[in-house]
C-alpha cells in the first residue's frame, strides 16, 4: 500500500496545531505529516515542529498555494488534506474508496449566514452538475490519482472548491462522508466578514480559467479582462489569446506551431494579421498589430515582464496605461497571470497606436524592428537576453517578492 501523507496547511494557529497533529497520529499512525506555514506571525511553526511534525514555512499567504507547496514536498501516493485549528477524528475518510473524500461536519458551531457555501455549490454544480453538501470543506482524502489530477491547487480559499470541480470533470469518483469533527468559527464581526469576502472572491477566480506558472503556482488567467474594451479588434485579438489560454497544446513558438500544424498558436498566427489589416485597412498595419502581439507574448514568462515593457512603450506610442496599472501591482505578487488573452491584447494595443502614430517609411521603420525583435526571441529567449544585461535584469526584477 503506499505511504499516506498529512498536509496541514497552517497560519497564525499557534494555540490549537499540536492538538490536531497529536488527534492526526491518533487516526492514521505511521503517516507523515508535513505542516505549511502560511507566513504566521506567532510560534505555529515551533509549535508543530516541538509536536514531530515536518514543517515548510512557506513565507507567503494562501491556502491553496501553501498546499501546492506541501504536495511537491511529499513522498508519491495518496494524501489527506487537513485545516489546522481541527477538533475530532478524520478517521472515516480511510473509510470511503472514491478518489476524493470530503468531510461533511456533524457539528455545527458560529459561522456566518451561509452565502460562501451556497456560492460555491453553485458554481460547482455550473461546472459539473453536482452540488455537494460541503463544498468548502479542507479536510479531505485525495487517492494516488485524485492528487494527480488536483495540483497544484487553485489559489487562495478557492482550493477545495476548484479541487471538487477538477475531479468530477476528470470522471474521478467523489463521496461525501460525515465525520464528528469541529474547527474554529470565523464570527459575524467585521474580521470574519472580511475573511468571507476574500472567500467569495477567492472562489469567483478559482473557477475561472487558470493557468501554472514559472514557480508551479496556479494561477487565476485574468489578462482576458484587457478585451473588455469597446475596440472591436482587441476583444478578438484578445478572444485568440484565450483560446490558445484554455486549449493550446505543449507548443511553444512559431516554428513549433507551425510544425504542429492545427493549433490554437496556428490559428493566433492567421488571425491576428488579419484583424490587425481589418482593423487598419493597411498590410503595415496588420504587420504591427502582430508583431506586438506575439513580441508582448514572448515577454511574458515571469511576473511583471510584460507589464513593464507594455509600460515602457505605451509611454513612447501614448497607448493606454491604465491595464498596466491596474494589473501590475497582482501580476508582480503573483497573485494573477495575464495569459495569451492578456499578452496578446496589449500588444493588439501597442500595434494599433504605433498605426495612428507613425506613418509612412517610419511605420515601416517600426515594423521591420518588431520583427527582428521577434525573430530574436525566436532564436534565442528575450527573458534570457533580459537577465544577461545588468540594467535590464536589475529593472525586470524590481517590484517582485
């Protein structure tokens, strides 16, 4: 049988960890239990390493990124996800053979009127036709395949809920069971009405696209919101990129695309030219609309790079700044991703401001650089050149954790 794994994610639970590994140990003997550390800022991760427990102080904020971090740190096999304030057995878990087991409480103690719950049943059974009992219930048993199909997590409170989703979409069997456990109550006092508003949001961007990034965070693909504008061709330039954002392949770069064959990439490559000359009425136009496209596109591989080279040229071309503005500050913590649809929109921006602004052999002038720098990304990785060149790297790197 393969080895159980403990994940506890845990934040400022300083009074109440060593309770729930001691009742842990009582219920699954011989399984390791790893605790996150959510960035607390009292002695929980003493105090569940004084209880013989693993720790990773994680440093940052975030259920399901803290989980994500936990679940690379295990060894292969099953998993059971617990919150660390817990009262009570979870022993009835092991007693289920679906691959994921959701604990639904007996107990019932404060809270507040229901409607993050009610939420996310919701948007689970939208997305699967399902709407369980506890949708929001941290304390689960994930099997070998279940913990495959799940991470990394969804971020933030939103974890369980995209964890739910993820499974039934995969055809994986779920099971609700009853257990006689209870846990700290949030209260109906503005600190509890507060934690229940991030909940709700938390859940509305868990559901959504959702993309992983450099680090193995899975991130909220938020960069869509750029094509709601009134501009006919950025929303279809930006409705490309989310295409390629939801069902693209593991195709990176022209060439590769175009190997390829049918792709999303294949389809941005002939798409984007077009709407660009539609939009323009001029081949140099179109040229640029894509050229900026796909050059905003290569930059984004790490946070914040896009944005401020967006940033830089919107300044010279007098393009928008408010999506840079908006979007920077989450972008750079990692909190989001601008994805295709987001990339590819702002450089739709850029390309359709470099047409009003230049005309004549300086828009050509203009098309015959973004290509090279395209080519050149194409060659060889612009964040590559950017982290070789000490002014640029130290600039690509400012505002980041």
């Amino acid at each position: 049988m393969d080895e159980l794994t403990i994940l506890v994610a845990a934040r400022d639970e300083a009074d109440r960890v060593d309770g729930t590994i001691a009742a842990l140990r009582a219920d699954f003997p011989g399984a390791e239990i790893i605790v996150i550390d959510g960035d607390s800022s009292d002695g929980t991760a003493e105090r569940a390493q004084e209880a013989g427990a693993v720790v990773i102080r994680f440093g940052r904020p975030g259920k399901g990124e803290a989980l994500s971090a936990g679940e690379r740190a295990a060894v292969p096999g099953p998993l059971v996800l617990c919150d660390a304030d817990l009262r009570g057995s979870l022993r009835p878990l092991e007693d289920s053979d679906a691959d994921l087991v959701v604990a639904a409480f007996t107990r019932r103690a404060g809270g507040g009127f229901g409607i993050a719950k009610r939420v996310a049943r919701e948007l689970i059974a939208l997305r699967t036709g399902l709407a369980p009992r506890e949708p929001l219930s941290g304390q689960r048993r994930l099997s070998a395949r279940a913990r495959a199909v799940v991470f990394p997590l969804a971020p933030g409170f939103g974890c369980e809920t995209r964890m739910t989703i993820d499974a039934l979409r995969a055809g994986l069997t779920v099971e609700e069971v009853d257990v006689d456990v209870e846990h700290r109550p949030t209260g109906r006092d503005l600190a509890g009405f507060l934690h229940r508003g991030r909940q709700l949001l938390d859940l509305l961007a868990a559901v959504g696209p959702l993309a992983v990034n450099h680090r193995g965070h899975r991130l909220p693909l938020v960069g869509w919101l750029v094509g709601l504008r009134r501009d006919p061709a950025v929303i279809a330039v930006a409705a490309l990129g989310l295409a390629d954002d939801l069902w693209s392949g593991e195709e990176r770069g022209i060439r590769a695309h175009i190997a390829a064959g049918r792709t999303t990439g294949v389809l941005k490559l002939a798409g984007i030219p077009l709407i660009g000359l539609a939009a323009t009425r001029s081949l140099s136009g179109g040229l640029l609309v894509a050229g900026w496209a796909n050059l905003v596109n290569q930059l984004d591989t790490k946070p914040g790079r896009a944005l401020k080279a967006y940033t830089l040229a919107a300044i010279a071309l007098g393009a928008p700044l408010k999506p840079a503005v908006l979007l920077g500050p989450y972008d750079l913590r990692e909190r989001v991703m601008l994805g295709d649809a987001g990339s590819n929109a702002l450089g739709a921006l850029l390309g359709l401001k470099s047409v009003d602004r230049l005309h004549g052999w300086g828009r050509w002038a203009a098309v015959v650089g973004v290509a090279c720098l395209n080519v050149v990304g194409e060659r060889r990785s612009l964040g590559e050149l950017i982290e070789r060149t000490p002014v640029l790297r130290e600039f690509d790197a400012w505002g980041r954790p």
